[in-house]
C-alpha cells in the first residue's frame, strides 16, 4: 500500500485534472516538496513498506572494478540473484503487478518467455543542477495551448508534479540525457526462427543549450539536434538522418533532411514522424517508437490514470555486459529473457487514444513510466480495432559514470507476426555511451550532411 502522503499527492492530482493545461505549474508550497517527500525528480521518496525501498539519492558511488574514464560499465549488483521468476505456469498469481503485453508474451511464448525477479534497486540520480532547474520547472513551466509544446522550458523535469497524462508524456520525452551524446548501436528484427542481420548506426544527441553557439532567438522552438549514420550493413551504409526536433511540432514540424549515400544527395523526409516507418526496420517499428515513443503528442488524447506497482526491466547490466554476444541476446520470438532482470517499481499509467479524424496505426497506447527517470519502461499498442497488437519494454540502465539513466536495449514484439525489434545494442562495440562532447549549430545543417556523406 502506498504511503499516506502519497494519497494526499494523488487526491491533489485527481482534482487538478479538471485544470487547463495552461495552468500546469504548481504552486511553490508544492514545489517546496521535491526534496522532501518527493524525490527532486518528483518521485515518492518513501518506500512502500514492502519490497520498493526509500529512494535515498541512487548510486552514489562508483563499483569496485570501476574507474572514471572506462569504456565499459561494471554492475554495481554482481552478486543479486533472483528472488523468483515468473513464468506462464504462475503468470496470474502477479496479474496485477503485470501489463497487458508481459500477460500476452505469456501466453504467446508460455516455454520460453519468463520474467526473472530481483530485488528492487532504485539506482537512478541525476546531476545537482538538474534537481535544482526541477524545483523552477515546478511553479514556472506551463503547456502552451493545445499541449503541443512548453513556455518557460529549458532542460530537466518539466512537470517533475504533474496533473494530467500529457504532462507526463512530456516529462519522457523531454527528460534529461546528458546535454549530449554519441554511441554506435546496433538494431536487429529477426524473423519468427531467430535469423537476423545487425543493422548498425552511429546516433548523435545534441540538446540546444548543450551547443557551443546556441542562440535562442534563432531556434528557440528546437529542443536537441539529431544525427544518425548507417555504418553497416555495406548495402546501407552511408546513409545519414538529420533531426532538428521541435517542441511544438504543430506549430513547426519536425525538420528532418536524408542524405542517400547511392544518390549523393540530400532531401527533406517529412516521414520521418508519427507512424512513418522507422529507418532500417524492416516495418517493425514506426518514427514515433524510436526511445519507446517521440515527437509531437497531438494525434492522442491522454489521460492520466494514475499510479500502480509494476515489474519492470531495470539494473539491466547483465544484459548490457560485453562478455554477452548479440546472438546469446537475439533468439526466436523475443530476446533471450535468461539475460533480463525486472524489479518492483512504482510507474505512472497513461492512456493514449487517438483522435477522432487522427490517423495512426496504432489506435491506443498504453504507457507505463518509471517516477525515478521519467522513462517509458512499457508500452503496449492497440491496432485500430482494439486488439493488442505490439508489446513494448526498455531495459533500464543507470550510467553513473555520467549520471544519466536510459536503456541498454529496447524492445518491440509482434504479437501477429512472431517478428521483434531489438535496438540499443553495443555488447560488442568497442566502447559504450560518450556523454558531454560539444557542437556548433553549423554541424548540424543539411550542408554538413552532404558533407558527412561517405559514398
């Protein structure tokens, strides 16, 4: 059961559904909580009295075998063990601690899809600058009309207090990445025997306040900048992706530029959104499930349906380790679950559906975000009949050597195929995620695209 403090938040919450978004930003007595009985993420900081502990400011230290500087993380948990594994034969005895796309997985895999459980760790932290910038996102930043976009926003939690379901969707993605980074990760979408090839890409992440010359009357409604390169297989390597991501993509699209390394040109990929198909997916994955879900929210309506406990994929080193090679991971059906571990943690549970006069091949959502890191960990997708169609999980990863949370691997399974898509991976690159590198504005134009082409 949760906290009684915890029930006054949710009555407040409750309340303030019937509030206009304009109106988002909370009062400062609120806001004087973050710290106290909120984390400064806006989590419960209280435990609940069983297996989730008090937050008590994540990992703070770095692991024996751990320097500042290496290339490879080093699980802070080498000697946890499962408590116990959930599996089809005991699945509905944790039913209400499950989604309905870990149930599906269930009956769809009942021999090989199992979920192992371990003691609930909550390893997340963030820099200092980021719960201080929380506390004045709190009582300043507000959704323009409509929720499409943010006054008063510059970095951290926006709503680290929020009343309504678009403000935590907002909170993921907007949530804080490091300023900026690099990595080289590969994406596979193997079909229903396990056969796969790697499709691997060189990402780049720059927030705005993160350039070197960032100037706010220019860009002001960019919130980072965005570069992917394929760098294998031969037959796609070459081809270059540029995002400038918007904040309010209604009022300015997503501007998106493709260099075509067999063309040696650069065009505009106004695709590049929604349900457009994601890059090199073999149609396993739309623009908009690109880190569990992107880009503008307007063809939803969302709705906050509040909070639950839920097993969810986290502390995922084993899975992350370079001693794990990528056919270990990708097996038929879905990766190899030997290889996850899943905790009880407290999630925000919110309800997209689409609009009426919207289009989208996914009818409804449902999205389950951690309150630690404001990542979606879950999300299950409806198809236009109400079926459940794909099932979504992140496997959360804290890089303390950077104090950034994100995913080890991302995952999306096909209920109607028997097909997945696993993206994230770098178990055998030569080194992991680079945070904190700077740009100018002017690597990031369509002519520096044509530049980076290769071929």
């Amino acid at each position: 059961m949760l906290k009684q403090q915890y029930k006054t938040l949710g009555s407040a919450i409750a309340l303030s559904l019937m509030v206009t978004a304009a109106n988002a930003a909370v009062t400062p007595e609120k806001a004087a909580e973050l710290g106290k009985s909120l984390t400064p993420m806006g989590a419960e900081m209280a435990g609940n009295g069983g297996d989730i502990p008090a937050w008590t400011g994540g990992i703070t230290e770095f692991p024996a075998g751990f320097t500042q500087g290496d290339d490879r993380l080093v699980d802070p948990f080498p000697n946890d063990k499962p408590k116990f594994e959930i599996t089809a034969a005991n699945y509905k005895e944790y039913a209400d601690k499950l989604t309905d796309g870990q149930k599906a997985m269930f009956e769809k895999y009942p021999e090989t899809y199992r979920m192992p459980v371990y003691e609930t760790r909550r390893s997340s932290g963030y820099p200092d600058k980021i719960y201080e910038v929380n506390k004045k996102n709190a009582v300043e930043t507000s959704l323009i009309a409509g929720g499409n976009g943010m006054e008063n926003y510059v970095e951290g939690v926006a709503f680290p207090i929020p009343s309504t379901g678009l403000e935590v969707i907002w909170n993921h993605i907007v949530r804080y990445r490091g300023g900026s980074v690099t990595r080289i990760a590969g994406q596979a979408t193997p079909q229903a025997n396990g056969d796969y090839q790697l499709v691997r890409f060189k990402d780049e992440f720059t927030f705005r306040n993160k350039l070197k010359d960032f100037d706010p009357s220019k860009d002001s409604n960019v919130l980072f900048y965005f570069k992917q390169d394929v760098v294998s297989p031969a037959r796609l390597a070459g081809n270059v992706l540029l995002v400038h991501e918007t904040l309010d993509q209604v009022k300015e699209p997503r501007k998106a530029w493709v260099y075509n390394a067999g063309q040696r040109r650069v065009r505009r990929a106004p695709q590049v959104a929604y349900d457009g198909p994601g890059t090199a997916s073999d149609g396993m994955r739309t623009s908009d499930n690109f880190d569990m879900y992107n880009g503008a929210p307007d063809r939803y309506d969302w709705k906050l349906i509040g909070k639950q406990e839920l097993y969810i994929p986290y502390n995922a080193y084993k899975l992350n380790s370079e001693n794990v090679k990528y056919d270990e991971i990708i097996q038929a059906g879905h990766i190899n679950q030997d290889l996850t571990r899943y905790e009880l943690h407290r999630v925000w549970k919110v309800e997209a559906t689409l609009k009426d006069g919207k289009r989208h091949i996914y009818g409804k959502r449902v999205f389950y975000i951690d309150e630690d890191t404001w990542q979606a960990s879950a999300i299950d997708h409806f198809d236009g009949r109400g079926e459940l169609w794909r099932v979504a999980e992140a496997h959360n990863l804290m890089f303390y050597d950077a104090k950034v949370p994100w995913y080890a691997v991302e995952t999306l399974y096909d209920l109607n195929s028997g097909r997945y898509l696993v993206m994230g991976l770098d178990n055998e690159e030569d080194s992991s995620y680079k945070f904190g590198f700077e740009r100018n504005s002017k690597d990031y134009t369509p002519a520096a695209l044509r530049r980076s082409g290769r071929r």
